[in-house]
C-alpha cells in the first residue's frame, strides 16, 4: 500500500469491490504508481458460491424416498429422475455458456422433437471466447432441451436428451 495516501488508498480498494458487486465481476486487478519504490497493486476477488449442485443434490435424494409407493421398477423410475444418468443424454463436455442458436435472435439448433443426425451441432458452447460446437453423439429425436439460452454450464452437466 502506498507510503502517504492509505485513507485514499482504502477509499479506492472499496470503490473497486462496489464495481466488482455492480458489474457482477468475479475478479478486479489494479496497480497504481504513485512515483519511483511507491506503488499500490490490488485484485479484489468474489469466490463464486455453486448454490445448484448443493440444492439438485437433495432433491434427487428425495425422488428415492418416494419411490417405494410406486409398484413398479424404482430404479427405473431413479435413472428417468437424473437427466445425467438417461442413456439418450447429452452431457457437456467442458465448463462455459451454453448457447442454443447460433446467434442472439436466430431460430434454434434444435427444438424438443427435432429429429437429428449424428454429428448435428445440437448447441455452442462458449468458453474461453471461444465458440465450440456440439455435435449430437446419436441420431434421433429430441426428447427434453434441459438448459437455457445463456446458461452457465460445468462439464458432465446434463445439456439435453436424444432418443
């Protein structure tokens, strides 16, 4: 921290956390020159809490507790319950934004009982600044789209469901 400005200084340091919570920026970093050996370096960083994954883990263990009033085949009824776990589904196969039309507007790549071929882009995935296709692994039709446009995706999440 700078030698003669600390209150300044403070004053800067909580003017960039503010920035950070009002552009809904995860990271800030800033270095300061003040004259020759005088210098402030600051990164101001907001760790990102994954609320999903610790609420969908109990719901899905709620699903088995009702399963036994059901007659018929539980651990049936438990695989149609977890997208991720349906053999049709299409999982994401890296971290970033999924995307559902190649642009903002355009018609999608596929619509719920869309049939595709193997191969297909199905949706992009923008990580990195960078626009990857994914291809449908399967041909068939598609049964359920289970992200939205613009979605925050993580790998192995469940994108959607060919049969």
């Amino acid at each position: 921290m700078s030698k003669n400005n600390t209150e300044a200084d403070v004053a800067f340091i909580q003017a960039l956390a503010e920035l950070l919570n009002s552009n809904e920026l995860t990271e800030l970093s800033v270095k300061r020159e003040y004259g020759e050996d005088d210098s402030l370096e600051v990164r101001v960083v907001k760790q990102a809490n994954i609320v999903t994954t610790q609420v969908a883990a109990p719901m899905m263990a709620a699903a088995p507790m009702a399963a036994p009033v059901m007659s018929s085949a539980p651990a049936a009824a438990a695989a149609i319950e977890d997208p991720a776990q349906h053999p049709g589904a299409v999982t994401s196969p890296m971290v970033g934004t999924a995307y559902l039309a190649p642009e903002p507007g355009a018609t999608p790549f596929v619509t719920v009982g869309a049939t595709v071929a193997e191969g297909q882009t199905v949706l992009i995935i923008e990580a990195m600044k960078t626009m990857n296709h994914i291809p449908a692994p399967r041909a068939g039709t598609v049964k359920r789209v289970l992200v939205s446009d613009g979605t925050a995706v993580e790998y192995g999440a469940p994108l959607m469901i060919i049969e």
